[in-house]
C-alpha cells in the first residue's frame, strides 16, 4: 500500500486520508477518527498503527516540510527521491491550475516561489540521507515514465512490483488531470514543453526557473 500525502504526522486527520483507508479496506469510525490526541506521533499509533501492522507500506509525501519528521519518527528503511526537471514541473502547474480553474488558490507567483523553495528542499534531504546513510534511490520523472530499465531499477530497490491501473484511485484525490493526461498507464505524455497549453511568457518563466534552481538541477543531473 502506498498512501499519497496523509500528514501522517499531523494532529488533524485529512480527508485524503480517510479516502485511501476506505479504498484499502480499512475504513475508520466517526468515533475513532473524531478522537482526539495529544501528538502526532500518538495519533498515527493508535489510528495506523492496528491498521498497518503485518503490512507492506510506503508513503510519499510532497512537501519537504513533512520530510524530516517522517524520517525521524517513522525510520524508514529506504527513501525515493522522485524529481523531475524543475521547468517542467512549473509548466506542469501553470497548465493544470488553468485548466482546473485554480489560479485564486494558485498564481503562477504561487508556483515559482513552490519551486523554488522545494528543490532546495529535495537537495537537502539528498544530503541528509546520505549523511545518515539511509538507503536512498533518485528516480527521474524523465527516466521512469519512458523507460522499463528505470522502472525495474524502483522495484529491485523497493521489492515491489510495479502492476495494475495507475489511475485507480485519483479521480477521488482530485487527479482528475493527471486522469485525463495519462490515462490508465506510465507514460511519458507531459515530458515536451511543446505539448504543454502554455504560452511563450509561461515558457520564458519555466527557462528563468532553471537558471534559479541549478543546484537542484546538478544534484540530480538535469
């Protein structure tokens, strides 16, 4: 099982969540998810702690801001670090949050600032695992979505096979681009620039980001 940005490690319970328990089969009570918790830490053992044991799991958090607490508190055997060319991960939010009408939420100042401040993020916890000698993959978005020797390399590190409909659950985490782009496969779709409903101010600021970001982008061979 792989649960997508719970904040495990927070003191309030996301609604994502709740959705994924249900979707694995393991749904949770009013009364037991209403319950209240000291700490984080107290929170995720008694709601995940019945629930995950004897299992297989991994969670994949976003934000670096959940990644040291997540390492620290739930000492993970191995990490992944998955990124992807900072430019196209700007293009990728300027287009969706047009096409899902999200730009009050998410201005395109929203995303250079995001980006800005996660690739160093990603870069420092590179560093860190390796100064802890915590086992750590990097898998490139670029490499994982065009190619079968990049995607044999995860499961050999992780143990697991990849398998099945990539699209199962995102339509209920809100997903629905990535549904729409991709479809029930790995592909390598949203990896042109050309391909992107952008226009040239959108790909000038995506260029002027990589030039910003280029620790980022030499860590992880861009």
């Amino acid at each position: 099982m792989v649960f997508i940005e719970p904040s495990f490690l927070s003191t309030v319970n996301t609604r994502l969540l709740r959705t994924q328990l249900a979707d694995f089969g393991m749904p949770v009570p009013d009364d037991d998810w209403q319950a209240k918790d000291p700490t984080a830490t107290s929170r995720f053992r008694r709601l995940m702690g019945p629930r995950l044991r004897g299992r297989r799991w991994a969670v994949k958090e976003v934000l670096c801001s959940e990644h040291e607490a997540a390492i620290s508190v739930l000492r993970p055997p191995k990490v992944i670090i998955s990124v992807r060319s900072i430019d196209d991960v700007a293009l990728s939010f300027f287009e969706k949050h047009r096409v899902q009408d999200n730009l009050d939420r998410f201005s395109d100042e929203w995303v250079v600032d995001y980006c800005q401040r996660e690739a160093a993020g990603l870069v420092d916890l590179h560093d860190s695992l390796a100064a802890r000698g915590i086992p750590a993959l990097v898998v490139r978005y670029e490499d994982f979505s065009c190619s079968d020797v990049a995607r044999r390399s995860v499961a050999d590190f992780t143990g697991w096979r990849g398998h099945g409909k990539t699209d199962a659950h995102l339509a209920a985490m809100e997903r629905g681009f990535e549904v729409e782009r991709h479809g029930s496969s790995i592909s390598g779709r949203s990896i042109r620039a050309a391909d992107r409903r952008v226009d040239r101010h959108h790909l000038e600021m995506a260029g002027n980001l990589r030039e910003r970001c280029r620790v980022y982008q030499l860590t992880f061979g861009y």
